[in-house]
C-alpha cells in the first residue's frame, strides 16, 4: 500500500503544471507575431510632370504676433526652425492683415488672435464713418511689429519668398456687429453694405506701405477667408468673417480695382473656402467677370469631398492653384509631441491633397500652437512646434518639436522649389521630379502594421537614399545605396519613408 501511495504520489507530481512546480523553468514568452512583408512596386509618370511646384510654407498667423515678440535667440531659433536651410527649407509664408477691434474691447479672442490693425480712431471721432484712408492721422504704421517681425527673418533666410497677405476680417468699424470676429449669427455677411472699396482701400494700403517699409513683395492678396460658412460669430474666439458668393463677387471686384489703383502688380487670390466643394458653391456663383480677376485660386482641405473639382476650375481657368491652409491634428488624440499617429495623420492628407488637387505649393496653417495638454485637459496635436503662447514675452520660452515637424520634414526638404509633382500609382506615395530630370523625391506613408518592400520602378540606374520619420527616429537619413535600376527599399510599419533617387 505504501509503495502505490507513492507511486501515486509521484504521478501527480509528474502531471502537476509547471507553475506549482519550484524545480521546473519558466515557460518561454509568446512568440511575437512577425508581420508579412508586403511588395509594392511604385510606378512614377515622370514623361508627364505637372506644373512647377512653388514650395512649402505657413500662415503666420497667429503664432507671430506672439514668437515676434520673444526674446531674439528663442524667435531667431523658430525662424532657422522653419525657414532655414537646416530647417524645414519654408519659402511661402502669409501675412495675416489684421482688422482690429475697437480700443477698449475686454480681451476675448485666443492667443495671437487679436492682430492689431493699422488704423487709427482720431480723438473725438465717434460713430464708424470716421475713418478716411486719405489721412495720414487715419493711419498707424507702427502696429503689428510683432508679426512684421517674421516678414524681416523671412527675407534674410530666404532668396526669393513668395508672400501672400491675406485678411480674415474688416476693422470692427467696416462691420455689422462692431467686432472682427463676425456678425451674432454665423451665417449672416458681417461686412457693412457699401463697405467693399473701403475695405479693399484698406487692405491694399497696407499691402503697398510694407512693401516699402520691409522691401518685400506680396505676390498676392487674399481679401476673404472661409467665406461661406457658419464659423464667425460674433462671440468667436478669432477674426472671421462670412461672405455670402454674391458679396464675395464684389469683394473681389473691388480688391481687382483697388490694386490697379495703387498700382501695385500684386493679384487677387481667392476664396481660401474651407472645402473644396464650397470652393465649387462659390466659384459656380461668380460673374465671368470675377473669375477673370482672380489671380491665383486658394482651397483649404479640411474638407476634401471633389478635390478633383476644384484642381478642374484650375486647369479650365489657367490660373495657379494653392493648398492655401490645412493641419491634420489625428481624431480625438490627446496632445504627445513623440506620439506617431498624428504625423501619420498629417502626412497621409498632405499625399492625398497632392494627388487629388495638383497643387503648385502647400501651406500648413499656423507652425506654432499653443500648449493644450497638461493642466489645461488632454489637449490636441495642432501645430508642427509647441509653445507656451500664453507666457510672458520675459519667461523662459521652451520649444517642443512634435513628430508631425519631422513628418513634415520628409516632404519638405525633398520636394523643393521647381520640381514636378509626378503621378504616382500606389495611394500612398507621393512623387516629384527635379526641372533637369536627374533628381526624383518619393514620400510615402505607411500607416499599416506590416513592412512594405517599395521597389521604384523608373528607368534608369539610381543612386537611392531614405529619409525615415517614426518613433524615435526624426526625419532620420539612411546611407547611400549603390546605382541600381529598380531600387527597393523596405518602409517600416508607423513610418514615413522619402525615398531620394538621383542620376550624377
């Protein structure tokens, strides 16, 4: 009996799990799963190049009117940051003309948001008809020092900017509500009737005045913003105004007029719509007339239903076509500034707005946003730098570069001023070809979870070399490979890969 007992014992001890046991090991780790690589051949119609492709760059507003004002080592280091050589190479900026509130308005608007105007309210005058643009009193050339300053950094690191000037608002006197930030209810015109050639009076004086005082170029001016929608209301937290198509029509007549008055050989760009299909509500609703006076054709892509559409009117009307203003924060992302989805959010709408628009340049909305996460909530991603915009100018100014600043990166620093953006067959790749041929930028966005085996299949023997953005790696350079036809290169899951292919 004893001897069975034991047996009995043993048996069980023999089938006991390995957990109960002291003796026994450890059972190994689960294998981790290894993602198949899969194959993608990217085929680029470099025979058939599009137009000129004019640069990258970024509304100045808001950010500026606050980093203007930094100390000089912290503004000089944000404008090596975007627009320098070592940089992300910027060459567009637009100028944000601002309409000013009335003195004495309580503060109300964001940070930045309350760009000063460049009028000025004689003593005494009351009422809004005061303002006469043919007095010097009327006027002060003194304000928005803070973002003139930006126009300066811009000109000593860039050869030859391409400047828009662009306005959101009237001065609070042009309109209905007494306040630039749109009349009570979002969906009613906030401009005064009759106001448009003194508004385009305005807009084009100063236009020429820092022409002059910052010898610059504006290229353009852009008199109306997001025109036809419900944002600006009057409780709004920055400029806006709406624009109904009819009062668009004759906004833009009289900026047209206004500049041939100053002589200037600045044109009109217009509408700068949210969408592209309220672009396509707007441009439909214009005389013929207006559409001959518009030089330059602005979209914003936070809305990209008939992107196709809007790249059409271009095409038909011979006239440029911009990405004007867009930033992709990533949906319901709380503020990270090493998290790679929101660059993978941002780069994957800049492929897709080249794709489908076909534009001759792309401009981010404002490059510095405030900090939002912390004390302040969960906060978002908007913005390529974080800053805290709400510090005083004299506080130590601390500057987070995000992942969507290096995503940035791989476009912006391939895809340069004078390249052809080139079809491109696979969905998330984007391509350009330089003007003499010898020079191919590839930036394609792999979102998935799998590796992905890019073979470039252009003819030819290239010399390629890779640009990756992902986590922990910044826009970081891989070495040359040797001249080859057909080079392939392995983009990595959560990646953005520039593929740089040259001919020497």
């Amino acid at each position: 009996m004893i001897r069975y007992a034991l047996f009995g014992i043993v048996a069980l001890l023999g089938f006991m799990p390995a957990a109960l046991s002291a003796r026994d090991p450890a059972p190994p780790p689960p294998a981790t799963t290894v993602e198949p690589t899969v194959t993608i051949t990217i085929t680029p119609e470099i025979d058939r190049p599009g137009p000129v492709f004019e640069g990258w760059g970024t509304a100045l507003a808001w950010f500026a009117d606050v980093t203007g004002g930094y100390p000089d080592p912290v503004r000089q280091k944000l404008a090596d940051l975007l627009y320098g050589q070592n940089g992300l190479g910027f060459t567009i900026a637009r100028y944000n003309i601002g309409g000013g509130n009335r003195a004495g308005t309580p503060p109300y608007l964001r940070p930045g948001g309350a760009i000063p105007g460049f009028w000025r309210q004689p003593a005494g005058a009351v009422g809004t008809d005061w303002w006469n643009p043919d007095r010097p009193e009327m006027w002060d050339w003194s304000a928005d020092a803070r973002q003139r300053w930006w126009l300066d950094a811009i000109a000593a690191r860039v050869k030859t900017p391409i400047l828009e000037a662009f306005s959101n608002s009237p001065p609070w006197f042009m309109t209905v509500s007494g306040r630039v930030s749109g009349a009570e209810k979002g969906t009613d015109d906030n401009l005064r009737p009759g106001q448009e050639g003194r508004f385009a009076t305005y807009l084009t004086r100063v236009v020429e005045r820092l022409q002059r005082q910052h010898r610059i170029v504006f290229r353009t001016l852009s008199p109306v913003n997001e025109p036809n929608t419900d944002y600006w209301f009057a409780a709004n937290r920055q400029e806006g105004s709406h624009w109904s198509p009819a009062r668009q029509a004759t906004m833009i007549d009289a900026t047209a007029a206004a500049l041939r008055t100053q002589q200037l050989a600045t044109v009109v760009a217009a509408m700068d719509e949210t969408s592209s299909d309220l672009l396509l509500t707007d441009w439909a609703a214009y005389p013929a007339a207006t559409r001959a006076r518009i030089g330059q054709l602005n979209v914003h892509s936070y809305g990209t239903l008939h992107q196709t559409g809007v790249r059409d009117v271009a095409r038909a009307s011979g006239i440029p076509l911009w990405m004007s203003e867009n930033d992709t924060p990533g949906d319901k992302l709380p503020e990270d500034f090493d998290d790679i989805r929101p660059a993978l959010a941002l780069a994957d709408h800049i492929v897709a707005d080249l794709k489908r628009l076909e534009p001759v340049a792309w401009v981010f909305w404002q490059a510095v946003e405030d900090l939002s996460g912390g004390a302040r909530g969960t906060g978002s991603n908007w913005g390529l730098i974080k800053m805290d915009l709400r510090a005083p100018a004299t506080a130590p100014h601390p500057i987070h570069l995000t992942t969507r600043y290096w995503a940035m990166a791989n476009f912006s620093r391939s895809i340069r001023p004078g390249y052809r953006l080139v079809r491109v067959d696979d969905p998330d790749t984007v391509g350009a070809v330089s003007g003499d041929g010898r020079d191919l930028a590839f930036v394609h966005v792999n979102a998935g979870i799998s590796p992905r085996r890019l073979t470039v299949a252009a003819p030819g023997s290239w010399t390629a070399t890779t640009t990756v953005t992902a986590t922990g790696r910044d826009a970081e350079a891989g070495a040359p490979q040797p001249p080859t036809a057909r080079p392939a290169i392995i983009a990595a899951p959560m990646s953005i890969t520039t593929i740089h292919l040259s001919k020497r």
